[in-house]
C-alpha cells in the first residue's frame, strides 16, 4: 500500500524502444572492419515480458481488484481495516476519492 502513495512507482521506466540497442551501429568502429554489433546475436537476447503489461493504471488496477474482491468476499474489508491504520486509512482514502469505496 506504501507503494501508492509515491508516484515514482507508479511510472515506467522504460522509455525507450528495448530494441534500439541491438539496430545501433558504433561508428567509431564502423572503419576498423569489425562489428561488436554483428558478433552478438541478436536471438540471444531476450527482452523480459512484462506479465501485467495490460495494466495501464495501477491504481485503477487494484481499487477495481479490490471492490471485485470484497463482494466476493466479505471478510476482505474486515481484514484491510485489521492492517496498520498508519497505511491504510490513507491508502483507503485515496482509493475513495478515485471512486472506488469497499
């Protein structure tokens, strides 16, 4: 919940295209007639998969999850309210004025 209220976690990191630096070309070495570009392959590296790429907001993400999860389960809300009032009251807050009330 801590993680909410810090918008740096909440943005990507990446922002470049992850493939740039397999299609860049050094041309410092260009003249010398050899390629580190061209002695690696480019198959063997993989780009990690983002498992939650469909997630656009995360914040939306959790307060939908959460309102699903408490009419599912009723004694959701009464575990959330048991956790550390410190966390929380301020995290419940913030999804409550996203419009998202368990």
């Amino acid at each position: 919940m801590k993680l909410f209220s810090e918008f740096k976690h909440l943005t990507s990191a990446q922002t470049e295209d992850p493939d740039d630096a397999l299609r860049a070309l050094d041309f410092d070495e260009q003249g010398a007639g050899y390629q580190v570009s061209y002695s690696k392959l480019a198959a063997s590296e993989s780009v990690a998969e983002d498992p939650v790429a469909y997630v656009t907001d995360p914040r939306a993400f959790v307060g939908q999850q959460l309102v699903e999860g408490a009419k599912v389960d009723p004694q959701l809300t009464q575990r959330i309210q048991q956790a550390d009032a410190s966390v929380v009251v301020p995290f419940m807050q913030m999804l409550a004025g996203a419009g998202y009330v368990l």
